[in-house]
C-alpha cells in the first residue's frame, strides 16, 4: 500500500511565531534607540564647535576689567569660561597654594595666590579677592626658602589672563587635602578656607594668567590648554552604522526568511 505525502503540509524548520515576533521587536528597538543616539551626537557635535568658536572668540579678544561681586551670580562655564580680563591690585604671596600638575615642562605645580582687587585704578581700597594662577612652578621650588630671592608680604601688580572655574569631582582629580598642604584640585573655595585672608568676598572664579608686573624669572605663566575633545562625530557613525545594521536584519526577518522558507517545500519536490 503506498501512501503520497504533500510536501507542502510539511511543516517547514524555521523558527515559532512568538521567537520572530520578538526578534522583530528587538531589531525595531535597537534602531530606535541607535538612531536616537546618532541624532543626540549630531547635536552635540553642533553644541562642540559652537563653543570652540566662542572660546576662540574669547581667547583672542581685547582683555576687559573681570567681572565684580555684582556680577558673579550671572557666571556660567558656558557664558564666562576663557574671558581675557585685566586685574590690579596687590598679591599675597604669604597665602599661597601650590596645587600640583604635569605640563609640558614636566610634573610640577601650579602657584595659586590670592588677589586683592581694588575698586577702581585710583582707588587703594580692596573690592574682593580673586586666586590667580601665576603660573607653572618646578617641583624643586615648592618651599618659598628654596627660591631665589623674597617676594614681599604684598605685590602691587596687574594681571592679564583667561577666567577660570575649578575642578570639580573627577575620577582621575585626587582629593586635596589642605590639613597636609596637599593639593591636587582648583577649588577656590578650598584655597580660601585654608588660607588667611581678610574679610572680603572671593571671586567665584580664579584666573590663569597670561601676563603678570610682577612674575619671577622662576615661574612660567601662559600654559593654560584650551583643548576640547570632539569625538561626536564618530560616535555619531557609530550609532548610525550600528541602526542600519539592524534595519538590515529587520527587513530579512520580515521579508526574506518568510519567502525563504516558502521555497523550501517546492525545492525538496523538485529534488
């Protein structure tokens, strides 16, 4: 007795209705979220080279009186970052900080020293404080005694250089610890609270300077590093790359296994 056997009642191997609708729903998320990141990068990268343009602008601009206590809740990174301002007034050597720094002269330290600005060129009446970065200093002359010649209890001097903001908490930034004169961050408020100074406002910022009356031939000012790091762009690649790949894999799942697996009855009858 012979039987006849449809092919086509044959169940085709492949997989159940529930494993491709999942992995339909997974292919249509990851291209949603893949391409949003894309999208999200592409604005960053136009966020990136606006404030490159801003900072430049500011960089070479004309150096402007820096901003005064009336004006420092106004203060942003994004609004204030990089400004060539102007100070005069009087340093306090005596109060400094030296917070440590590897630069392209080697490990050494940045000379923190407060300012105290006056109100206006013919004034000698102190408005506030601002910290001055004077610049890199070698690590041989951390210790005041170990450098050539005295600084006085107050320098009269002026100061040109780029507004500044602390660090704040990094992964890769030690904590400073002022009780051991150990520093490792700029943080203005820290400077202050362990140094001696007289009762006036402290400026929210501090500034690097650029150009100084009263630099020693010991210390090295201008080394500021402006550099933005400006990856968007391959990552915007990345994420775009990664979306048309699963489009990819979505429209074979859709279509093309579908169509594969029709075939497969009539090629086993044919063979």
């Amino acid at each position: 007795m012979s039987v006849t056997i449809d092919p086509s009642s044959i169940p085709a191997p492949g997989r159940s209705k529930f494993k491709r609708r999942a992995l339909l729903g997974f292919f249509l998320l990851n291209i949603f979220l893949f391409s949003s990141l894309g999208i999200w990068q592409v604005q960053r990268l136009g966020w990136k080279l606006d404030l490159i343009e801003r900072v430049n602008a500011r960089i070479h601009a004309e150096p402007a009186d820096a901003p005064g206590p009336t004006q420092w809740s106004q203060l942003t990174r994004e609004n204030a970052e990089y400004r060539r301002v102007l100070l005069q007034g009087e340093l306090l050597p005596g109060q400094e900080v030296a917070v440590y720094t590897n630069t392209e002269l080697g490990p050494g330290y940045w000379l923190f020293a407060p300012l105290l600005v006056r109100q206006a060129a013919d004034s000698d009446a102190p408005q506030a404080i601002v910290w001055v970065n004077r610049g890199y200093l070698p690590m041989p002359l951390r210790d005041p005694a170990s450098r050539p010649g005295a600084e006085p209890a107050r320098l009269p001097a002026t100061v040109t250089g780029l507004l500044r903001f602390g660090d704040g908490k990094h992964l890769f930034l030690r904590d400073n610890v002022p009780q051991e004169n150990r520093w490792y961050r700029r943080d203005v408020k820290e400077f202050s609270a362990a140094r001696t100074l007289p009762q006036l406002p402290v400026a929210p910022y501090f500034v690097d300077a650029q150009a100084s009356s009263v630099t020693p031939s010991w210390l090295t000012p201008g080394l500021t590093q402006v550099n933005f790091r400006n990856n968007h762009l391959s990552y915007a690649i990345t994420w775009f790359v990664l979306a048309a790949l699963n489009v990819a894999a979505f429209i074979y799942l859709l279509w093309f296994e579908p169509r594969q697996r029709r075939q497969r009855p009539q090629s086993q009858e044919d063979a």
